[in-house]
C-alpha cells in the first residue's frame, strides 16, 4: 500500500468535514496557506517556488517549508 503524503492526509480530512476539526485542536492555522501552496504547485509543477510566492503573495520561505512538510510521506 502506497503512503500518504501529508498534504493527501488533510486532502481527505478537508472533503470529509474533519480539517475544521483538526484546526479547532490545536492543528496551525497556516496549514490552509500550505494547503493552497501546494495545490498551486501540483497544478503549474514547473512553477519556480519564486514565481508560486509572487503568485499567492507569500514568501520563499513559506513555499519552501509547505512544499516541504506536505510533500512528506506519513509514517506508519
């Protein structure tokens, strides 16, 4: 069985309902940034992470740590 990649992991929560769970718990409230990041990569996957924070007005540095963090399989 393949595994999950975080960002597939609240993928699945968000079309459940559960994500607003999840943030009411304690969950950063900067994963819906992170969410929309990597969305925006997987859609234009030759984008620079230059060109994805000038597009969603971000910074480098928070494409690089979404990109990061949920592009990361979940451990079993």
């Amino acid at each position: 069985m393949a595994q999950l990649t975080y960002y597939e992991y609240l993928l699945s929560k968000q079309e459940s309902g559960e994500l607003k769970t999840l943030f009411a718990l304690g969950l950063p409230c900067c994963y819906r940034t992170y969410l929309d990041i990597y969305s925006y990569h997987l859609s234009h996957p030759k984008a620079s992470q230059f060109t994805i924070a000038l597009e969603l007005n971000t910074s480098k540095r928070t494409v690089f740590r979404a990109l990061h963090i949920l592009s990361t399989t979940i451990p079993d």
